[in-house]
C-alpha cells in the first residue's frame, strides 16, 4: 500500500463513522454543533496520532499475552496529558467536551488501529494512518454536527443563519440517529459510484 | 511479561506526572480567571473581590465572595447549587448589601439543548431578575405563584433557576443576621 493510500483510506473506504461505524457514543453525544464535533475530532486525531506511533514503536518487544492492557495504558496516557492541555489552554472547549475526553480511552477507534495497524506496521506508517483516520472522523464528526446545529439551532459554526428555534429534536439524541442514518446513506452511494 | 508491563507503566506514570506539574499551574490561573469572570459578571464593577469565604447554601456547603469598594461592602457573590431538569444546576448570583438580586449567571448546567439550556442564552429570563428584590416580590414561576416568567417549555429548569437564586437569598439573610 503506498504512503498516500494509507493517508487517504481514512476519508472514504475506512472512514470510522460512516463505513467502519466505530466510536459512535463520542460521534453521536458531541455533534449538537459544528463547533464541538471539531473539537472531538481533533480531540481523537491528537491521541489516535501519538498512540499510534508509541505503539508501533514499542509492539515488536510487547509480549502477546500484555499487547492489550499495554495499548490502553499507553492511549490513556496520551488521553490524560490532553485533558490537562485542554484544562490548562482551552477551557471553553474543555467546558462543552469535558465529559467525553476521557472516553476517548475507550473510543474502539483507537484501540482498533492500534490492534489492526499499528502493531503491524512501522512507524511512519503509523503516523500516516493515525493522521487519515483522525482527519476522516474530525471531517465525518463537523458535516454530522454542521447539520444537527443547523436544523436544530439555525446557525453553522455558532453564526445564526435564520431567527427562531430550528427543529429542537436534531438537537436531541433521536436526531443524532436521524441524520446519521441519513448521512450514511448518502456517504455509501457516493462511496459506491467511486 | 510482568516487567515490559510494570515498565510501560512506570514511563506512562512518569510522563503523566512530568505533564501535571507543567500544566498545573496553567490549569489553577484559568480555573481562576473563569471563576473572577463568573463573579464579576455579576457584581457591580470596580470593587475589590475576597476569598471564597465558606457559607451553606440551600442546605450544602458552597461559597459566596464580597467585593469591596471604598471600605465597604459594595454586593456579594453566591455559589448555589439546586438540581435542574438533567442534572446539577449551578449558578452564581449576584446581591447588593440591600438584599436585592444584582444578576445571576450559571456556571454550570446539563439542561436539554434548545429548552432548559436557554437559561444561559435567554436574555428576558436573565435579565428579568436583575435588580429583583425579593422583599417585595415572590422568586418562584407563576405557575407556582410567584413572580418569575418560565422560559416556554422549561417550567422545570425555570423553577431550578428561581429557587437557586431564594436559597442564595436566604443564606445571604443568613450572613447579614450575623
């Protein structure tokens, strides 16, 4: 697989929300507005990037029998020094995620390229899987949450594009289904006709 | 097996603990910065802020803060915490050494998005108790009685509101009967 294609398989054929459909407790909880589905995103990038290095880096010496509770120390790790940088330099960020950085420890998206990829692969590789996979769910997580916040608050990244409530359910839990199922559809046709 | 493990741990261990100490002070200045902003949001400009000074509220302890101004007291800040619609609904309310309610802000809330979670954006609602003066009218919602208008579809979250702000009332009755 050339460097470039393990860059891009995050975006389309393995994009975690639409196509692998993993990590969706995060996707579904956090993408009331564009705003905030950037945010965890980016949130996700930042650990599935550094995990993904470390553990390719240091599987090779890793005993089968310890490889799992190796990578989830190593993703906490990572998840733990986040939540302090975001408590430290962005607290209106850490205000709305705050909850939700923490699962990021148990996001299977994490786990599973640590498992699938990282273990496998050298490091730059890695790095360039973390990278696509964390970019194809920031951009999956900010079009998911651009039209929850904009039928639900009419507005797109907090600008109000008309006056009034919206439809309050796209806000809600049963309108993140909705529009994820609808998204899926959509992301699978055009997927198909590549 | 229980070495690679038991090292893995104690590198993860010491990064983290590397991290915290830089970050910690960062961490205390912006706690503290959001916290100066809550109070001064609502308090009246320009006077000197205390501690947090220890003072139960609605039957748990909080904090309340007093802000000086030329020697005396110019209003007092107060942490009131009373369970909204979706959980904990805390809120700072702001009071003149008269009693009355200078202005409220909440400093944190898991109110339905688009209903109960109006109460931070809903200007009528906020604003409507600035310079209320509990002496003379009822904090509780109409449908209750009282003086306070509901946000539409939020009786629950509006009633939380009201009586955050009677419990900081009450306690604050509490320090000046001192």
């Amino acid at each position: 697989m050339s460097k470039l294609s393990i860059f891009t398989k995050g975006f389309l054929k393995e994009n975690p929300t639409f196509v692998l459909l993993l990590g969706l407790c995060p996707t579904l909880a956090t993408t009331t507005t564009a705003l905030n589905g950037v945010g965890m995103g980016l949130a996700t990038l930042f650990v599935l990037v550094l995990s993904n290095i470390v553990i390719s880096a240091i599987a090779p010496v890793v005993p089968d029998k310890v490889h799992i509770p190796v990578y989830i120390v190593v993703i906490a790790t990572f998840v733990t020094i986040l939540q302090f940088l975001m408590q430290a330099y962005t607290p209106g960020m850490y205000k709305s995620l705050g909850l939700f950085i923490p699962l990021i420890v148990v996001n299977c998206i994490v786990l599973g390229r640590a498992e699938a990829f990282a273990s496998k692969n050298g490091i730059l590789d890695s790095a360039l899987d973390g990278l696509g996979i964390g970019l194809g769910f920031t951009v999956s997580l900010m079009v998911l949450g651009l039209v929850r916040e904009l039928l639900g608050s009419g507005s797109v990244f907090g600008w109000k594009l008309f006056s009034g409530d919206g439809i309050l359910v796209f806000v809600m839990a049963p309108g993140a289904f909705l529009v994820l199922g609808y998204l899926m559809v959509l992301f699978n046709k055009l997927a198909k006709k590549e | 097996m229980v070495c690679c493990l038991g090292a893995v741990c104690l590198v993860c261990a010491a990064l983290l603990g590397g991290v915290y100490v830089l970050t910690e002070d960062a961490i205390v200045q912006t706690n503290a910065a959001l916290l100066r902003e809550s109070v001064g949001s609502v308090l009246p400009a320009g006077g000197t802020l205390s501690e947090a000074l220890p003072l139960e509220v609605g039957g748990t302890p909080s904090e309340y803060y007093v802000s000086t101004a030329d020697g005396a007291p110019a209003g007092y800040a107060v942490k009131s915490t009373v369970s909204g619609f979706g959980g904990p609904l805390v809120l700072m309310v702001g009071l003149t050494p008269e009693g009355k309610v200078y202005g409220t802000s909440v400093l944190s809330h898991a109110e339905t998005p688009g209903l109960g979670a109006k109460c931070t954006s809903d200007a009528a609602f906020i604003d409507q108790f600035k310079g209320f003066d509990p002496a003379v009218s009822r904090l509780a919602v109409r449908k209750d009685g009282g003086d306070v208008d509901a946000i539409t579809a939020s009786t629950i979250t509006s009633r939380a509101y009201a009586l955050a702000i009677a419990n900081a009332v009450a306690a604050f009755q509490n320090i000046k009967g001192e």
